[in-house]
C-alpha cells in the first residue's frame, strides 16, 4: 500500500473516531458556557415612551400586566404602579416575569425572586436588577434611565 493511501480498516476506524468525537462534542456543548447563558448587560441611556392604548401594550391596561421592551420588563403592579427593571436575572441571564401572587420578579431558571425595585429577595442571583424610572402622562408611559 502506498504510504499516502489508507486501507478500509483504517478508514472505518478514523470515521468512528470521528463520529465519536462529533458525538462528545455535541454533549459536551451543553454543559459549557455558550452564547444563551452569558447575561446579557442591562440597558443603559433608556428613554422611550409607551402608548397605553396600542393593542402590544395592552396587559399595562391592568394591574399585574406586564410587557418586554428593549431589554426591560415593565410591569403594573397589584398596587397599580407602573415599574421597569431589566429583564434579565443577574444569575445566569434567565428571563423574568412579574409574579403578581408574590408582587415581584421571578426567575424560573433557578427561582430567584428580586422585588419591585430590582433588589434581591432571595438567590441564587446575589446582585440586583437594574430599576428604571417611569412617569405616566395621560396613556403615555415614559421609562427611563
Ligand atoms: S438564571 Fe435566574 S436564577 Fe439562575
């Protein structure tokens, strides 16, 4: 055999090899760090403004409603008051919603729970959420930084 050839054994033994190397790779994947759990920084420089009465918007219309808009949950509270945090856990980048049982954010990843101004109420996040400002003028709900 020519040494620049290889036979059918040797090929079949590198194509397992490779297959299992794919195979590892494809596993090992899931248990590294990629793209969908780095977190993601909170928004800074904010400052946009939300119709009321545009149909997107309309879980603001009650209390514990709640939308996602350019990185920042905003929310009306059981009490009724407007609050914007970003979206994004502190932890391990997780997605928040507004629990209206408890009146506060929640993670489902791991189930932290931060309060209406972003603070931790328990971990495993350790940091807070970022807290924008909001000021409501008619149906105009401005949020902002
Ligand atoms: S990503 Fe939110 S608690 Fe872990």
């Amino acid at each position: 055999m020519a040494a620049d050839r290889m036979d059918r054994k040797e090929f079949l033994s590198l194509l397992g090899l490779g297959a299992a190397a794919m195979t590892c790779s494809y596993f090992l994947a899931g248990c590294t760090p990629n793209s969908s759990n780095l977190i993601t920084a909170p928004p800074t420089n904010v400052d946009f403004t939300l119709n009321l009465t545009d149909p997107a918007n309309a879980a603001l219309k009650n209390n514990g409603g709640y939308i996602y808009q350019n990185g920042i949950i905003v929310a009306r509270t059981i009490n009724g008051d407007y609050v914007a945090v970003s979206q994004t856990c502190t932890h391990q980048g997780g997605t928040v919603y507004y629990d209206k049982a408890g009146n506060e954010f929640h993670c489902p990843v791991h189930g932290s729970n931060f309060a209406t101004n972003g603070s931790v109420i328990n971990g495993p996040a350790a940091s807070p959420l970022m807290k924008y400002s909001t000021s409501l003028s008619g149906t105009s709900l401005r949020v902002y930084s």
